[in-house]
C-alpha cells in the first residue's frame, strides 16, 4: 500500500487515478511514499526517510527543495505543457489588453453608473482617450519555444502578426509542432530589435532570472510592449520600471505583481490566473498522478526535474532493482559485480544519466531481492539510493 499526501487540494480527476487498494490519501501522513502538491512551499520542510518521489502539478517547482531531493535520491516530477493552453489563452487576451486599453475602459465605464440618459453620451465622448492598435501585421517575439511558448506563436501567427521565435534548446517534439510560417532566428539580438511585443516563456533558472533586463531592453525597438506569464523573476523589475517611465517600453503585462510590480506606470497586472482554468488544474493533477503511479509502482521516471528520463518495459515477472548514483566511471561495472556475485541474474538494464546524476533501472530472474543485497548495493560508494521493487 502506498501513502501519498497531498499538500493542496488536487484536482479530483486526479487523485482517482490512484486506486484505492493500492494507495491511501491523506494530507497529514508523516511517512509518505510520495507527495503530490501544488503551490505548497516545502522549503524547510523535514523530507521524511519514507519520501521516494514528489509531483508538481504544474510546471514551476520554486516551491520545492530539488537539490535537497536530489541528494535524498527523492524524485521531483512537474507537468509541462498540462497548462500550457491556458497559459497560451491568457498570453493571447495579453496582447489585446497591451494594445487596445480595455482593462482602462472598462474602469472608466464603471465611473458613468448612476449618471442615467447622459451614458450614452458620455460613452461617445470619452471613448477617444482608449484607443488602441490592432495586432495584425505587427511583429511577435516569443522567447522560448516549449509547450506554450509553440501554441502562443502558432496561435499569433494565425492572427495575422508576424512572429518571430528564439528558442536555442527548441527539442525536436517543439519544432515539429510549429508552424512554418513562424520565423526561427538564433539570436536574440534580432528577435529584440524587430518586435513590436515581446512574450518571454522559458522557465526560471539562475540563468534565465533576470533575463529582460537593461541591456536587453536597450535593443528593443521604442514603445514595445513586454509580456511576462511565465515567472516574475524573468524580468528585472528596476530595469523594466526605468524603461516604463523613460516610455522605451509602452506597456508592461505580467501574470506576477508584487510590490515594486504594482507601483510602476503603464503595468497590467493580473493575479497569477495563466493555468487557473479547470481544464488547467484537471491536466496537472491527472499528469502528476500517472507520473507519480509510474515512478512508484514501475520505477520509470518522465517529466523529472533532477533524475534522467528513463523508461523501460518489464520483461519478467521478477523483481525490479532501482540504483541512483553519482555519474563517475565504474559505477554500472560495480553494480553489476555485485549483483552477480550474489548470484543474481540480470534479465535487462538500462542507465541514462544527467549531469551528475546516474540511475540505473534492472530487471532480475528473482522475485524477491534480500535486506542484504540491498545493503551490499547501498555500500557501493557513489550510490545513494536503492529501491527494489518486488515480482
């Protein structure tokens, strides 16, 4: 039997993936085998010794210790792309927002209640302070061409705007699902001098955190209009209100207002709402679960955030042996010493690494592995996690 806590309320759809005679649910258990969570910020947070794996169901984990994690051996999955049109949707309305006034309209409007027959008037009249642009023949820079940055490109680009891309980790399985008519440039220098609006959608990382910043703002063409709903960190924020007052930068949408955000002129800010849709929250919590089901029960790790991708199909009905260890040389040729000299035999292996990390998946003939294999396993240096999971 599994135990899993949820840190936030997931959605249902999700959490009925887990089957009840396999898995209990609880938010207050104290030695879980997995967590599923949302915005909860485990920073500090004792990670119990039971913990094998936590899923985000969403696409940021800013909220979650990963390096602790990893040296835990304790898996982190998020779910990219399970948002991704409702990020896409709300990026969309962003460039109609930036360009016609309509949040400052409709404010305006609110002002004309009570004033009876003279509304219409008064509409009449007023009007001529909100006018806009439209966004046809205007050019689109998008920053970033994973999951959504694809959707927000193809759906401008079928808008009538010129879109330009920049993506210089664009994966195969992005490419492939991008229009042809979207422009890939491999500078950023061009993608920054040719944009009417600029949407930045690439994660946080310590390399990308304050990626539009003065230098880069420096390049972009007078009146562009900024949009950010992707993290707030991505934009430097004394830069960014230098570039509003100056005028260099017209308008300034963000899906994160903080304080420095709220007191800037020209900003749009709305409330975090880019996956707060229910078809949003539904994708997430089903993505987590099977990602969290697959790791538990099968060992496969997908959508991992510090573990290597690693997939493999069960070929026996014996017991599977799970290794994470440090990426030096020898490791694979000591595990497998050490499993045959405990007369263990290996039916299939696989090892995929990233960076630091390696983690091995074996099947065996064997059903059952001993607490004294294992413990031979674990002696191994360089190995810091061991699981097996029984035939």
């Amino acid at each position: 039997m599994y135990k899993i806590q949820n840190l936030n309320q997931i959605d249902q759809e999700g959490l009925k993936l887990f089957p009840a005679a396999n898995y209990e649910i609880n938010s207050e258990f104290t030695n879980p085998d997995g967590i599923i969570l949302r915005s909860f910020k485990m920073h500090g947070m004792e990670m119990p010794v039971s913990l094998k794996a936590i899923a985000r169901a969403g696409a940021g984990v800013n909220n979650i210790p990963v390096d602790e994690c990893t040296e835990k051996g304790i898996v982190v999955f998020n779910t990219p792309g399970a948002n991704a049109n409702g990020v896409k949707e709300l990026v969309i309305a962003g460039l109609m927002l930036t360009s016609r006034k309509i949040a400052e309209s409709i404010e305006w409007a609110k002002t004309l209640k009570g004033k009876g027959d003279e509304i219409p008037a008064l509409v009449e009249a007023g009007k001529k302070n909100y006018g806009g642009q439209e966004i046809k023949n205007k050019t689109l820079g998008v920053i970033g061409l994973g999951a959504i940055g694809v959707l927000v490109a193809n759906a401008a680009q079928s808008l009538g705007m010129r879109v330009i891309g920049y993506d210089p980790y664009m994966s195969v399985k992005s490419a492939l699902r991008l229009s042809r008519n979207v422009e890939v440039t491999y500078s950023a220098e061009a993608l920054l001098s040719q944009a009417d609006y600029i949407t930045v959608n690439v994660p946080q990382t310590p390399e990308t955190k304050g990626y539009i910043n003065k230098e880069r703002i420096a390049l972009m063409k007078d009146g562009v209009k900024v949009l950010n709903f992707a993290r707030g960190g991505l934009v430097n924020n004394a830069d960014i209100a230098e570039a509003l007052e100056s005028g260099k930068v017209s308008c300034y949408i963000t899906d994160f207002p903080d304080a420095e955000v709220m007191d800037m002129k020209n900003v749009i800010a709305i409330p975090h709402l880019g996956a707060s849709t229910e078809e949003s929250e539904t994708n997430c919590a089903i993505m987590a679960v099977e990602q969290l089901r697959e790791y538990l029960e099968n060992g496969n790790i997908i959508n991992s955030v510090n573990f290597p991708a690693a997939e493999m199909d069960r070929t026996t009905d014996g017991a599977r042996i799970l290794i994470a260890n440090k990426n030096i040389p020898n490791m694979v040729g000591q595990i497998t010493t050490a499993l045959a000299s405990a007369n263990v035999n290996i039916a299939n292996m696989l090892n995929r690494n990233r960076g630091d990390i390696a983690y091995n998946i074996i099947d065996v003939y064997r059903k059952e592995v001993e607490k004294e294999i294992v413990d031979i396993l674990e002696g191994i240096e360089g190995v810091f996690m061991v699981r097996v999971i029984p035939g």
